[in-house]
C-alpha cells in the first residue's frame, strides 16, 4: 500500500503531447489534472501536418487522439492559439472523436467555421469565440489569452493555472515590434504573469537553431514597397495563404504606385474574406478576380498569388507552367517568393522557379532580398522571453527532435535549470517540479485518404508505396471439376517493364502443374504457390520483385 501511496500523482499537472513534439506539425498538446485514472484533460490546439513523399496518395496526417477520445468525457475543451493548419487543421476531422467545446479567438473562429462547413459540422460544434486578452475557465483550468505576434492575425499564447501550478504555453510566436496588423505583443502583461510565477514555460523550438532576433514584418514591407515601386512590368507575390500581414503589405505597397491587385487562389480569397469579417483589410479597397486580370496594363497590375509551397494544383504552379486560364505572365514580369520553402518541398518550389525561368520571368527569394521574415523566435527572441517569465522550468515544443534538443541546450545555458525534452505520447509530470516522465499513453499518426481517415501501420498508403516502387501482376486461374486449367491463365501487368509476360505465365503454369491435384482443391495454398512463383520468376529476369494477386475460380 505504501508503494502504492509513493506513486500517487493525483494532485500532479500533467502534460501529454500527442503531436508536435518531434516534428514541425500536428500539434496537440494535451494538460491534465487529477487522478491518473480519472484526469480532466484540457487540449491545446489540433492541427496537421502534410503528407510525405513516402506516403502517395496522403495530403493530411492527423494526430492520433484516440486515447483522450476513449474517456471524452473528461476532455473539457480544446483551445486553438492560432488558425495556422498546424494548430487548428485537424478540429473538423477529429471533432466528432472529441465532442467538446472548442475556445478560439474571433479570426480562428472564421477559418475555423470554413472548414467545419466543409465537413458538415457547423451546427454541432460549440466554438466559443474569447476576445484576445481575455480570461475564461474551462474544467478545472484558468486561462488567458495572452496576445503574442506571429505571422497570422490573432496569435495567442495560453496561460494556464491549476491549483497545481502555473504553465505559460507559448503558442507559435516572434517579437515583432512594428507588425503590420494586430495589437502586437503584450509584453506588459508577460513581465506581470512572470513576477506572479510561472512554474513552467512550454516553448517554441522551430527558429532555435538561428542566432540573433528576426527581422519585423515593416522590414519585410519596406522591401517589398520598394520592389514593387521599381517595377516596371507585372508583379506578382507569392506567400503562405493565411498571412494576412503580408497580403496588407502587397496591397499597400501596389495602391502606392497605383496597381490593382488581382487574387489568384481559392485559399487566399477564404483568408481574405476571414480577415475582413474580423475588421482587418478594411482600407485595402477592392480585390479584383482572376476573370479582370486580362483588362489590365502589366504596369498596373499586382497579382497576389496562393502556392509558395510549390502545390502543384496551386495559383502560381499554373501560372509557371502557362496552364492557368485566366492569368500569364511574360517577359519583364517579376515574382516574388514572399515565403520561406518548408524542408521537403524544395524540389517542387525549385521545379517552379526552373519554369518561371523558362518564361523568362524574374524571381526574387529570401535569399535576394528581405522578402519574408519567419514567425518564429530565434534565440534573441527567446532570451527575451526567458527574462520576462523567469520560468522555473522549461519544456521545447514545436520542433524536430533536434530543435527540441537544442532548445533543451539553450535554456540550460540561458539559466534554466530544470529541462526536459517531452516525447508524443509521453506523460510529463509539470507540477510539482521537478519535470518528470511519469508514464505513457498510447499514440500515433492517421492518414486523412481521400474522404476517410485510415490507420497508418497497415493502411492503404504503405501498400501505395510498395507499388510505386515494383508495380503489380495479376493472375486469373480457371479450373474445371477435375481440377485443370479450363482456360489460358489471364495475366495483366502494371507498372512493369514489358515482355515480361510469357515468362511470369509459364512460371504461373509451373506452379499449377507442379502441384498434386488434391492439393489444389485448398485454393488459398493454390493461390500461394502460384504468387510467390511468379514472384521468383519476376525476380530472375527484372532483378525486382512485384506484388502479385492471385484469382482462382473454379467451374
Ligand atoms: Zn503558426
Ligand atoms: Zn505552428
């Protein structure tokens, strides 16, 4: 009994990451209070990530909150920092899993309704719109707002107290001290919430890497001001659809020299049209459609364009290869890549700049000019905040695990002596301290395939996989009641070099030949025998072994 006493953590606050906590996506972040058989769950944002090149067929991968949704009624609500997919994605496809109240700010709330129409939920989920700044109460759990700057409007982190402990969840974030929309960051009420204590500080990792401060959104706009003030032919901007600091920049800066602008891409205009809804854009002054750019003069014209990812179905993609229907570039023309390439989609952001270059067309990066800035802190940045909290402890998120582990390095040297480096899936004891890995929970990833959510382990994408590597062959076998072959065996190949059919068939008819006819009656041992001939057969003239499916009907 006494054992049993010494490892009691009723009274612990407790973290769980379920996803973004070894890699950049798919944050959910999971606090929980009370007996470890009866905890109340408070869930921090609910993104995705986007599907690798090993995963064909897969767009969205979504964390696997199974665990919380098995016991949903302790789940007391979700709360979302911000609307970028990778904190706010996956709401309209695990909701129903999840069943729960979901807090956000005014401009979270209008992404977020897109996408819950989108999927039919609009009239089931109850969003509960909080004003930034705000204090509200969810369960067991005291929160506030606290507004930070990042590279979307409405940028939160959440402050989170129990009568365990405090937490300062740092949500994504940079300091910005001239952004170009919003109210900035309430550094005040920081150096407040650090005088009052924070017990741990759950942090950003992605820019810890990088030294020194970023540089602020006017920087970015007054390059970008004079780039376009300069031009002489049509500019177009290409940059993260949800960025609406830099959509307010591109305008500015073509009203200055008297370009319309012109929206290319469906997401750009649904921001758009979430950032008016919320008061902001109100001076930016019409947008014209796609359909109007061919009545305009290339000098006066600026093109605001979705796909800085390189997605090949995207605006800019379409306009790169010259397949867009209502929009082409020329000769003279300049694009600037308002964006930072993602790691895994440099060849396809480098495949449009190889087309662009086939038109002739100039590009600018952020390798050429000041052209973006991240939304991220860098060490500078972090240090800052450190001062500000003065946290006892500190826990990296948001990162690959080398970016976990250089933050963990970081603040060690900055000062912070109690750090842990969390793991999906792990439950960390936050307080009281010290950080601990008290146990684990179950966890994982879901493939969002086509309409439907699918296992990862055994899902359809592995098999996908398989295929684009080595192809397939199918084999139909007709036998009579004695057992014979009552036709020539059909074989269909995909995926394969040709000429390999006669060989793969007669190693088909070998099998069948080769095995006793009462044997053959157990069709699946039929079936076996057959595949893994014509298998051995592919192997001897290809050098590669292709996935084979067997059918035996019998007459
Ligand atoms: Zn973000
Ligand atoms: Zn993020």
């Amino acid at each position: 009994m006494n054992a049993k006493k010494k490892f009691d953590h009723s009274n612990d606050l407790v973290f769980l990451p379920l996803g973004g906590t070894g890699e950049i996506g798919m944050n959910c972040y999971c606090y929980g209070v009370g007996p470890a058989d009866d905890r109340s769950w408070l869930m921090v944002d609910l993104g995705v990530k986007f599907g690798e090149d090993t995963e064909p067929g897969i767009d969205v991968v979504l964390p696997d909150v199974g665990f919380i949704a098995s016991d949903r009624r302790n789940l007391a609500g979700i709360v979302l920092t911000h609307a970028h997919e990778d904190h706010l994605g996956a709401v309209a496809w695990l909701w129903p899993q999840l069943q729960c109240p979901v807090y956000c700010s005014p401009f979270a709330a209008q992404i977020l309704a897109l996408k819950l129409k989108e999927a039919g939920l609009d009239d089931e989920v109850p969003v509960k719109v909080q004003a930034l700044g705000s204090k509200f109460k969810v369960g067991p759990f005291d929160l506030e707002f606290v507004s930070v700057t990042h590279s979307i409007p409405e940028p939160s982190a959440l402050l989170i107290k129990t009568k365990q402990g405090t937490v300062l969840h740092s949500g994504d974030w940079k300091i910005d001290r001239s952004p170009v929309l919003g109210r900035g960051m309430d550094e005040a009420r920081l150096r407040q919430i650090g005088d009052a204590g924070v017990d741990v500080l759950v942090c950003d990792s992605t820019n810890v890497l990088r030294e020194g401060h970023s540089p602020s959104e006017a920087d970015v706009a007054a390059t970008i001001e004079r780039i376009v003030a300069e031009a002489k032919g049509r500019v177009a901007i290409t940059t993260f659809a949800s960025h609406v600091d830099r959509i307010a920049t591109s305008v500015r800066a073509a009203r200055a020299v008297g370009r319309e602008v012109v929206v290319v891409g469906r997401a750009m205009r649904n921001t758009i049209e979430a950032a008016r809804a919320c008061g902001y854009l109100s001076d930016a002054g019409r947008f014209l459609d796609e359909e109007e750019f061919g009545y305009l003069p290339p000098d006066k014209i600026l093109l605001l364009c979705t796909g800085s990812q390189g997605e090949p179905r995207a605006a800019i993609a379409r306009i790169a290869e010259d397949q867009h229907p209502h929009v082409s570039l020329e000769p003279g023309d300049l694009l600037i890549f308002s964006s930072r390439t993602i790691p895994g989609n440099e060849k396809e952001v480098s495949r449009i700049q190889n087309n662009l270059a086939r038109l002739d067309i100039d590009v600018i990066t952020a390798d050429d000019a000041l052209v973006h800035s991240s939304g991220h802190p860098r060490q500078g940045e972090l240090r800052e905040l450190y001062s500000w909290l003065r946290p006892a402890a500190l826990i990296p998120m948001h990162g690959e695990p080398r970016h976990l582990r250089a933050h963990a390095n970081f603040a060690r040297d900055c000062g912070i002596r109690d750090v842990l480096i969390p793991r999906d899936g792990h439950i960390f004891k936050l307080a009281p301290g010290p950080l601990r890995d008290v146990d684990e929970a179950p966890f994982g990833r879901l493939h969002v395939d086509g309409r439907l959510i699918v296992p990862v382990d055994d899902g359809p994408a592995r098999q996908r996989r398989k295929l684009s590597f080595v192809g397939a062959v199918f084999v139909g076998v007709v036998l009579n009641a004695k057992q014979d072959l009552a036709a020539d065996i059909d074989l269909i190949t995909d995926g394969l070099p040709m000429g390999l059919e006669d060989d793969l068939r007669e190693a088909a008819e070998n099998a069948i030949g080769s095995s006793p006819k009462p044997r053959r009656k157990d069709r699946n041992q039929l079936a076996e025998t057959i595949r893994v001939s014509v298998r051995r057969a592919a192997d001897m003239a290809w050098g590669k072994k292709p996935v084979v499916k067997v059918s035996i009907t019998q007459l």
